[in-house]
C-alpha cells in the first residue's frame, strides 16, 4: 500500500492504519520499519477491531499455521533480517496481541461502509490489486 499510496489518493481515497497497539509500540514500528505516507494509530483496547468484527486466532493455532508455512515454504521473511526490525517483531510477537486478524474497510464520502473485508487468517489479507478493483467500480 504505501508503494501504491500516491495511485491510491488520486482516486480521492486517504488511508488511515489502526494498529492493536499502543502508541509508543506503533512509534518503535515505525522508525524501524521507516516512513509512511499515511498515519498510524494505536488502539490498545482494540475497540475499533471489536466494532468492525475482526476475528481473533487462538495463539495454538496461529503458532501450529506460521509453523505449518515455514516449513513447507509458503512463509518466509516472518522475521526480518536488518536487527532492529527484529527486535521489534520479536518484541511483537512475545508482548502484543498478534493473534487478532486484520480488517479493510472502504468507506465513500459520507461515511458509509462501501466494502469491508475481514482477515480470517494472516494470509487473508486483501491484496492493493482486489482494492484497486474496488475502488474502480462506477459509483452508483
């Protein structure tokens, strides 16, 4: 998304990203991980992942399915090389709630809901191609 982000936003779309995080933790993500042309938010009640339906793994599944992918390759690059990303997707993984599953939501001008997809996995993500599919459709 932010490769595509300046595509995104000639189509008058803004992007918002809303993580289950408190802030301090999206701030340590986001000087490892670099610049974003669009905000980050924490929400470590998780009220807008509970308001939308976002689904939550259990820990023993999500760990026996990131196992499952490593193994047979479909997974990789789980755990960044450069150290300081590392550390804070290792950080992530022992003290943040990774098993709640993201979410989607396309909204038009007026606030309503045009499309929201909800991760059941973390493979489920939609692609910026199926949102560009999306948001290409005639408005009705």
């Amino acid at each position: 998304m932010r490769e595509r982000y300046d595509e995104l936003s000639q189509y008058g779309y803004q992007v918002v990203v809303i993580a289950p995080h408190k802030g301090t933790f999206v701030q340590e993500f986001l000087n490892q991980f670099g610049d974003y042309p669009f905000p980050f938010y924490g929400d470590l009640e998780k009220q807008a992942y509970r308001e939308v339906g976002a689904k939550s793994m259990s820990k023993s599944k999500l760990l026996m399915k990131s196992l499952k992918g490593l193994v047979n390759g479909k997974i990789s690059n789980v755990i960044p090389n450069n150290k300081g990303q590392k550390d804070v997707v290792m950080k992530s993984m022992k003290s943040e709630d990774v098993s709640i599953q993201g979410a989607t939501l396309v909204f038009n001008e007026q606030g309503e809901t045009i499309h929201m997809h909800l991760d059941s996995s973390p493979e489920d993500h939609i692609s910026v191609n199926q949102l560009f599919e999306i948001i290409e459709q005639p408005k009705s």
